[in-house]
C-alpha cells in the first residue's frame, strides 16, 4: 500500500478517538496496543448504507466519519483506516481480499478487506473489521490456536489460502480464508458498491452495529440485540425508535441525530 502524497490523517485526534496514549514506533507493542484501542472503541456498523447514504473509502471521508464525527464502519472503512495510521508510523503493510465463510449459506465473492502488518519478516493479520467474531489483537499469520482474552481463534493451511477460525461454543467455525497476494485501494472499490447496494447483500437487508470488550460481544441486528461472553448469552428486543436511538449511544457510544430514520 503506498501512501497518499496529498493528504496526512490527523494521528493525534485519531489516538484521543481510540483512547490511545503510547507510543508511537512501528514495534509489535506498538501495533498491539493500537489493534486492541482501535477494536474496543469504534464499533462495526452499517447504518449509512441502511439510510441509503454512499461509503466513501478516500482517506479524508474515512477520517471525518470515523474519527471527527465519531462514527463507525465497516470492513472497507475500519481498516482503510487504520491502514493509513499504521503506515503514517511507519509499518509495513499490505491490503488483503478475504473470502467471508462464517454463516454463508453459499460460495460469496471475496467482499472482505483485512491487512496484513510485516513486522521483522513475520506478517500478523491485523482486522478490525470483521465485527463481533473479529480480532482484538493481530495474528501472527501461522498455523495453530491462539487465545485473546478468553475467545479463541485458529489459522490453519487451505493450499495456497490462509483460513481464520474462531471457536464458537464448542464448534470451530471457519470465519474467512484469504490469501497474502498485496491489493490495492482501487481493488476494494468494486466490492464496497456491492455490498453496500445490491439487494441481497447482508448489509443491505439488516441493520447491524457491534462492539467487542473483552468481557464481552454485543451484536444489534435490526431490534435484537445479543450480549455474548465466553460462557453464555443474552438476548433483548428493541421496541422503538427512541430505545433504539438510546441503545446505540449509550452501548455502542453511536449518538445519532433524532431524524435518522433506522426503525423498520
């Protein structure tokens, strides 16, 4: 990924956004640290393709609706994103394309975006936008299990493919597999219009918000909402507009104008 000549994301108002205070060299720690402030402070979420607004994956868009505005996003948003604040600092790092497995019900076109994070030879898979089964930290990309705050993740072989995994309950469930052949900006632009406007894209059918902790996952999806932790989960219906608005701000710190029309 190269970097825009002709516009710098603004690093100090990004960090007060993600509650980040360390440091800023491009070390594993560093990149950690950043991962998990990043994933537990702007959560996933479609609603602007719910209200039939465009995406925009330009670096000054991402920047005003994710950090200025306070907003969340989606895949092609969170780690555009993220992928300009590592490489201002210095990290290398490379657009991957996934292909999403995790509830698919058939074959679905390769519609994810994560990165790959090349620290001392080693890649790390580095995804904050994959919702309430993603990553709070990166994973060095090698095959076995690895644990992250009481959720458990594998990456295993596939041929020339990589696959993520996550253990749900007691069933591993494969999440993506991808690839580490470098993408371009450019490469995301086809899938981002698809999932955004076709009709039978997920995304366009379902409101959906999320946020990870590491004590716990909660998952908006139209007026369910679903808390999981590690040993159970709970469900709650939303019965208005005004609950629903009310939820978003004070779970998912997602305040939003009263005239954003999100009820069915």
């Amino acid at each position: 990924m190269t970097a825009s000549p002709d516009y710098a994301i603004d690093l100090s108002a990004y960090c007060e956004r993600i509650g980040y205070a360390g440091g800023h060299d491009p070390s594993l720690a560093t990149l950690q640290a950043l991962h998990f402030a990043h994933a537990t402070h702007v959560p996933f979420e479609n609603i602007d393709v719910i209200l039939k607004r465009p995406i925009r994956l330009d670096l000054p868009s991402l920047e005003d609706k994710l950090v200025k505005q306070r907003r969340g996003g989606y895949c092609f948003e969170q780690n555009l994103l993220f992928a300009h604040v590592l490489q201002r600092l210095g990290f290398a790092v490379d657009l991957l394309q996934a292909r999403v497995r995790f509830n698919a019900q058939r074959v679905l076109p390769r519609t994810h975006l994560c990165l790959a994070v090349t620290i001392e030879g080693q890649p790390w898979l580095t995804d904050l936008g994959f919702g309430s089964r993603g990553l709070m930290q990166p994973m060095p990309v090698v095959e076995g299990e690895h644990r992250q705050h009481g959720w458990s993740y594998a990456l295993a072989r596939e041929g020339a493919h990589w696959v993520l995994r996550a253990l749900v309950g007691e069933v591993w469930h494969d999440l993506y597999v991808f690839d580490l052949q470098p993408q371009l900006p450019v490469d995301f632009e086809p899938p981002n219009h698809y999932v955004s406007t076709h009709p039978e894209s997920r995304f366009v059918q379902t409101l959906t918000v999320q946020r990870v902790s590491p004590a716990e996952r909660l998952v908006l999806r139209n007026t369910e909402l679903t808390t999981t932790t590690p040993t159970g989960e709970t469900k709650q219906t939303i019965d208005s507009h005004a609950e629903l608005l009310e939820l978003l701000a004070s779970r998912f710190d997602l305040p939003l104008p009263g005239d954003a029309r999100l009820w069915p």
